[in-house]
C-alpha cells in the first residue's frame, strides 16, 4: 500500500515518535509566522528561552491585525515587533504589506515544507502543497528555537473532488458543502487532503480558499498536491525554483474517503451564528442585507477581487448597502490599481479598507444594530463582527457582489453571465516592505503596555476548587477572549486583557475569578474551537482557573491550556456534566500520580461522597509540562 502526501511530508520531518494512530509524534518545523495579535506574546516567549537566533529555514512576522491605531498600543507592538524580529532573525512584513496567510502564499510558502504559525488559518499554505498547522505561540516560539513540534498522530481524511465547478459556483462553496456535511467539529484529530481530477481544475488561491477554512473543521491541517497549477503559480510570483511534484501514490491508503461531485455544488451560504449552518442561497428567503465585506484570508486574492470587480463593472451597490473590501495583500490591491480594476470597484460604490484581517476579527467595520452582514470571511460567530445582535452570513465573493447590487440574499445565478477571470502570467512583485533579518544585538523596543509574562504555579498534589462556570457545546475562543478594537490592543498586556475574558457571557467572570483564587471551568463538547490564540488559556490562567472540565476539546487550544499549566480534562462519563452546578466545589486528591498513571481518576463533588470519573489524555510529555506549572517552568527546569 502506498503513502498519502500527509504521510510523506510527516515521515520526511518526523524526529520524535512513531507513526502509530493518536500517538504523539514531533515533526522538524522549517517555517513559522505570526502575526500582531500573537506575535508579541511569541516573541516573549522565544527570548524567555533564552535563545539568540531563530533556527528554523524561514519564520516571518507579520503585522495585519491591529493595525487600527486609535492609542499608543498597537503602534508601540508594532515597534517591538520589528526589532525582535531584527533581533532574533526575522523577515519582518510592515504594516499594509497584506494578511500573513496572502502574503506567506505569494512570497515564501514552498511545496512540502512544514509551517507552523500563530494564527489557526495557518493551513492556508496547504493550497501550496504544505504541511501548514495552527497552533498557540509558545509552541511557534519552541519551534523557532529548533524544538521539535508535538501533535497527535493524525487521521487523514481523503476528500475526492470529480467533476468541475459549474459557472457561479466557487472554492468557497466547496469547503462549505465540507462544512455542511462534517459540521465544526468533522475534523478534530485529523488532516484533509484533497484528491481526484477535479483537483487539477482548481487554481492554487481556489486550494488556499479551501485550506483557510478546514480550520472550521476543526481540522489539524488540510493540504493539495503540488502540481502544475502549483507550478503556474509560483512562476507567475518569480519563484518557480521553490516548486516540486508532489502527490499521493496512486495506491495510498487513507483512514476515510469523502466523495463530491463539484459539477453538481450550487451556491452556498453559511447562516449565523455557525461555519457548519450551510444551506444553498436559492433556499433561503430574500432577506434585506445592511452590510457586506469583501477579503480576510479566505477571499481577498487577485483572482477573487478581479471577479468582484467584473460583476460590479457598470452597476451599482444598492443604496441600502455598505459594501467594504479588504484586498490580502498590497501586490493585490497595487495589480487592481494598475489595471483599473480597483476604480471599477469604487466606482461601483464600494469602500476600500487596509489590506488588513479588519471587519474579520472587529477590528472596524461593525454592521448596524440587528444588521444582516455577508462576508466573504471563514467565522461568522455571534458577536464576532463587533455588533452583538448582527448577524453573518458566510459566502463566496459571487454571492457577496449578488447581494450587494441587490440588496438583499441573491443567488449569483440570476445575473446573466458569469465573468471570466484566468490566473495572471505574472504577478506584480515588490518586496520592499518585507524587512530582511537584521543584527543580533538590535536593542528590543518596549512600550508600557507589553508586561511581562505572567508565569502559572506548579500544580498542587490536593486541591478543591468551585465551579465558576457551566457551559455547553461549540464554546469558541472568541467567547472564552473576545477579539474586536477595543481588547486586541492589549494582547501584550496580560492584566490588562484579563479582565475581558468571557466577558460576552458573564461580564463579572474578572472579578469572580479574583474572589476565587483559583478555580474551574466546566463545559460541553468542542470547547476551544476557532482561533489559535493563546490569549484563551493565557488570560484564565493569569486570572487563577487551573482545570477545565469538558465532554471534548478542540486540537489547538487544548495544547494552549497545556502549555499555560491549565489541567484539561474530560469526563468519563459525558452525561456527568448535568450532575454539576456553577459555585459547586470539586475536591481533587492524589493529583500527581492520577496524572502520571494516565488512568481514569475519581473527583469528590463537594462535601458529599459523589464522585465523577475524569481523564486526561495526556502523553509523558504534556504531563510533565502540567506537573511544572506549564511550558516554560518545564523547560527552565530542564535547563537547570
């Protein structure tokens, strides 16, 4: 039986482990990126170790996120930012040089490397042929330093395409149907890779489109061959000697096959407040839409802006909408400028934005109270867009430009003609906002709002702790440490930002965590999903939660909980849940050899003699990090 290309990249770059399903393994990392929301924390982190230099081929920090600028403390990041990079051996992409997942896919992604980067969308670069993972920026920063990447052997999900996309269907409508049928949580513990002659008939930002969103999945990672779209690419960005052939043999084996048929996809739309909440624009009712936002990582490609721009020539945005479009990157928005294509949008009435993450993350552009926005985006969770009662569908730029002219939810279909856009020969390439790494004894620079890294205790052999929350399923990072421009800015501020987590679901949870001391969380299945940020773990921590208690967690945060000292841990019995009540104290005995025995273990609920059965799944390795109290206090130790 032959390899799939998961396992060929994997076992090419495999330094610790065996190959062996859910077993961990630690793969060599030859690329990293962050980016501003998480960059900074990173960057404290490498310097905590106490190294020099990066050691990995190629790690970029980028700036796209907090580039709204109303005080002092995005800029003062955006300084410290630069000079570490100069610091420790960075490319350093300034602010408006694009979104780190466009401008990584356009000038430095490369065929069968490995990526690691701070930002969940991380898996766009398998449009490229990568083995491209999110993940929390403490393991960016190990990985920097030569460290070895853990993660779980994963499952690999063969997703078949046949067939090709009919006029007004496009690679968003492919991952959403993906969404549709494996919902948010399809994907947990595995890599998507995609195979099947329709695969020839997609273009390399049509693959990223796709990649971007298995993160929705849940997904470790997704990934393409690199192929002769992948050759074309390349060599209209000027880099075809970063390109290599590479596939799955023809007789691989994979752990579950997907089948779809892409000549029978229609338009779809995700419905709030859900990725996975799919249903085809053509069922829906005319609803009245306020806004809609064009760009992220997902959709803001030449390809994408151009189609835009040709549905939009000669017509105009309904008066009822705000349209507003964030083009990934500045090569994107300088070839529209050029070729006329971006007076068309304007034109038009559009609005141009940064090209900048934005509306994406709330950082600007919130729609009307009880607005309905379409975005052409990879979440639409509730609150995410910065107005609490919007809500946000999710749909290609076909469907977004539809609903924009007419002001309402529009299949694209009913516009005539669907315009035809191809791949450009050459991209426009300047690269002189892209800093090299500079010397190894520039001073780091260091406003007052980045404070130091707040370091967890070691976990205690006895403790009782009460529960000071309860929740369900699908509990996403954006509710545990909401985005938006007014908390991103104070990402390097740990006390400071502490006061916002859960803030949408219980805006006193600060101020109970202090009174506590130290405390629980308990919750439902999926609980983490969404973004990388460690900000998730980082913050509750700080703010004295040591355990959360979950049905299920999702990949990327789990690992943030570990590395920040937090105990994940699952019950047993999964209808146990209901058994606990918020304020209810959990007595936990003999903590240190139920961790090391990794077996089941009983937890005292209260005064009463109850018990629930809890385990933790952790490997030697994650253990040993939990004993000390989290990552860092478990590599000083080893340094010692």
């Amino acid at each position: 039986m032959g390899q799939n290309l998961t396992k060929k990249i994997i076992v090419s770059h495999l330094i610790d482990g065996t190959l062996t399903s859910g077993q961990e393994i630690g793969i060599r990392i030859d690329q990293s990126l962050t980016q501003d929301a998480t960059g900074t924390m990173a960057y404290l982190q490498f310097e905590a170790l106490g190294l020099p230099r990066v050691k990995t081929e190629c790690s970029v920090s980028y700036i796209d996120h907090n580039t709204l600028q109303t005080g002092f403390e995005n800029a003062d990041d955006h300084a410290f930012l630069q000079s570490a990079a100069a610091r420790f051996g960075l490319y350093f992409s300034r602010p408006g040089n694009g979104i780190c997942h466009q401008v990584h896919l356009e000038r430095f992604g490369k065929p069968g490397k490995t990526l690691i980067g701070s930002d969940s969308h991380t898996p766009t670069g398998g449009g490229i042929g990568m083995l491209a993972i999110g993940a929390g920026g403490l393991d960016v920063a190990v990985a920097m330093g030569g460290g070895a990447f853990y993660l779980p052997q994963p499952r690999v999900l063969q997703v078949r395409l046949t067939g090709a996309l009919p006029d007004w269907v496009a690679a968003k409508d492919i991952i959403l149907e993906v969404l549709r049928r494996l919902t948010v949580k399809g994907g947990v513990g595995k890599i998507i890779e995609y195979t099947g002659p329709g695969v020839r008939t997609l273009t390399v930002p049509e693959r990223a489109t796709i990649t971007n969103m298995g993160a929705e999945l849940g997904a470790t990672s997704s990934i393409f061959p690199s192929d002769e779209q992948t050759l074309a690419f390349l060599q209209a960005q000027g880099r075809a000697k970063d390109w290599v052939a590479l596939a799955a043999d023809e007789d691989a084996d994979y752990d579950e096959t997907l089948d779809i048929d892409l000549s029978a996809l229609v338009p779809l739309v995700a419905q709030p407040h859900s990725p996975d909440l799919v249903a085809s624009i053509q069922e829906l009712p005319e609803i009245e839409v306020q806004q809609v936002a064009i760009g992220s990582c997902t959709n803001s490609s030449y390809m994408d802006l151009m189609r835009v721009a040709e549905i939009l020539k000669g017509r105009k945005v309904h008066p009822a909408v705000s349209l507003v479009i964030s083009p990934g990157s500045r090569q994107v928005l300088t070839m529209l400028a050029v070729n006329g294509a971006l007076t068309t949008l304007l034109d038009a009435g559009a609005r141009l934005l940064e090209t900048t993450c934005g509306p994406c993350i709330g950082m600007g552009q919130s729609p009307s109270s009880g607005a309905i926005t379409v975005r052409t985006f990879n979440r639409n969770f509730k609150g995410r867009s910065g107005t609490a009662d919007a809500k946000s569908y999710l749909a290609s730029p076909e469907v977004a430009a539809a609903c924009a002219l007419t002001g309402y939810l529009t299949d694209p279909r009913s516009l005539g003609a669907y315009p035809q856009v191809n791949m450009p020969k050459s991209f426009r390439t300047d690269d002189s906002m892209i800093l090299p790494p500079g010397n190894a004894d520039t001073p780091i620079l260091r406003g007052p709002n980045i404070q130091p890294l707040p370091i967890a205790p070691a976990l205690p052999e006895e403790i009782a702790l009460p529960v000071l929350l309860k929740l369900g399923d699908n509990v996403t990072t954006d509710d545990i440490m909401p985005a938006g421009a007014k908390i991103l800015p104070l990402r390097s501020n740990i006390p400071a930002i502490s006061e916002y987590v859960f803030h949408k679901t219980e805006p006193n949870f600060a101020a109970k965590a202090r009174a506590a001391g130290q405390s629980l969380i308990v919750a439902g299945q999926n609980y983490g999903q969404g973004s990388s940020r460690e900000h998730a773990a980082l913050a509750p921590m700080y703010l004295g939660v040591r355990v959360v208690l979950t049905q299920s967690f999702a990949r990327i945060h789990r690992a943030n909980l570990i590395n920040f000292g937090i105990l994940p841990l699952t019950f047993l019995h999964p209808e146990d849940l209901e058994r606990l009540n918020e304020g209810e104290q959990l007595h936990f005995q003999d903590l240190h050899s139920a961790i090391q025995a990794d077996q089941p273990f009983a937890v005292t609920l209260g005064d009463s003699s109850q018990t629930i059965l809890v385990q933790h799944d952790l490997t030697a390795r994650q253990a040993s990090i939990i004993l000390a109290g989290g990552l860092l206090n478990e590599t000083k130790m080893k340094s010692k």
